[in-house]
C-alpha cells in the first residue's frame, strides 16, 4: 500500500504562498489581537466610508485589507470560505466604486 503524502500543517504557510510567508509577521500580529478588534476595525472603516464626503478612501483601504487577508489565509479555506469571503470583497469593491464615482 502506496504512502499517502503528509498533509500541510495548519500553523506552517504553504510554500506557493509569497505573500503568506512574505507578511507572517503582520499575521501573526493581528491574530494574537482579541478576534473583535480586526472585525471592529474594518466595520469602522466602512462605516466612516459611507458618512465622510471622501470615503471611498477608507473604502479602499478597508477593501485592499480584506483582499489581503484573504489571498494570505487562501491555502487554508475551504471552497465555501473562499467563496463566501470574495462575494464580501466584490460587494464592498461595489460600494467603494459607487462613492467614488458618483452620478
């Protein structure tokens, strides 16, 4: 009976990750903060987007963060994490066009 090739390790990035190798200290750094302070953080930027006469930058910002998290976390999610976090980053990205060029 053939050997079965060992799975990745959760905690080890996956070596066709650059960008999860690359930013593992940025990582690292905001999962060691309690998990509501992340949440809590782009909640305020999208919130401040949609009130401040200029925030489809916060928008960006908050879009470009979400967008990083996720090609970092991608070797670990499962289909329907990928597909459900890129239908938030395509509906956010909606909004950050629709206040930066309004009608």
């Amino acid at each position: 009976m053939p050997a079965s090739p060992p799975s990745p390790r959760p905690d080890r990035p996956d070596d066709g990750n650059v960008l999860g190798r690359t930013s593992g200290s940025a990582v690292r750094w905001i999962s060691s903060l309690p998990p509501a302070v992340p949440v809590l953080f782009v909640f305020g930027l999208v919130l401040l987007g949609g009130f401040v006469p200029w925030g489809w930058v916060l928008l960006a910002v908050a879009t470009l963060l979400l967008v990083w998290i996720l090609v970092a976390s991608w070797p670990r999610l499962t289909p329907a994490e990928k597909l459900l976090r890129l239908a938030v980053i395509a509906l956010l990205l909606a909004v950050t066009i629709v206040r930066a060029v309004p009608r």
